[in-house]
C-alpha cells in the first residue's frame, strides 16, 4: 500500500472507495495502487480547466491498468471534443432562471413580437 500522496497524507479522512475502470472491482481507497494519468479529449474537469484533456485511471491490477493504458493509447484526440466540453462546462455553471425564461416567452411568442401578430 502506498500512502505518500493523496490526501490521505495529511491525515484528513479517507476518502470512499475507488472501482477500476477496467472490471469495475471495489478498490478500498487505502489501496489504490494502480493509477496513471493519460490523454483524454473528452475528459473534463469540473471546475478546473488545468485538468482538461486528462483522465485518471485507476485499476484494481497492474494489468488491468495497461490494458486501459493501452485502450486508451488507440483513442483518438480530438480538440474539437475538448473545446465542445469546455462550452458545456460554462454553460452548465450559467444556469439560467426557468422561471424568468418562461415569462420572455409568453410575451414575445417564439421571436417575431408585436411585428408577427400584426400580419396574423
Ligand atoms: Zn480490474
């Protein structure tokens, strides 16, 4: 078991259990020993932009974890998929109000106004 990074270094508490992204197994979270960061372009983080275009992958064996390496070693990576995530991210975080939006749209019905209803 390896415990000189992580969170668990500073003695705050364990954090819950890992499953490998290859067989699914519960990894106990004290025991996460098969990890590797790799190139992923539709990996992205959810707040933190430094952390785009990179998965972490956890696994419950070391072959398991080069078997994922290698799977994602045939992965394309698109810049396009990265950038589309990117967008979704702001957009996520800019929650627009329902409530408000409904109201918009009752009084300008579907985008042409006061200028449709005049030809109707
Ligand atoms: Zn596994």
């Amino acid at each position: 078991m390896r415990k000189d990074d992580g969170p668990q270094a500073d003695g705050e508490e364990p954090t819950e259990p890992e499953i490998c992204d290859l067989c699914g197994a519960v990894i106990p979270a004290d025991s996460i020993d098969w990890s590797a960061l790799v190139p992923d372009s539709s990996a992205i983080h959810t707040v933190e932009s430094n952390f785009d275009g990179r998965r972490m992958l956890v696994a419950c064996s070391q072959e398991h974890l080069e078997e994922l390496i290698e799977q994602y070693k045939h992965r394309p990576f698109v810049d396009a998929e990265l950038w589309a995530g990117k967008i979704a991210r702001v957009l996520r975080r800019q929650r627009p109000r329902p409530d408000h939006r409904a109201g918009e749209r009752s009084t300008v019905r579907d985008g042409c106004g006061s200028a449709c209803q005049g030809r109707a």
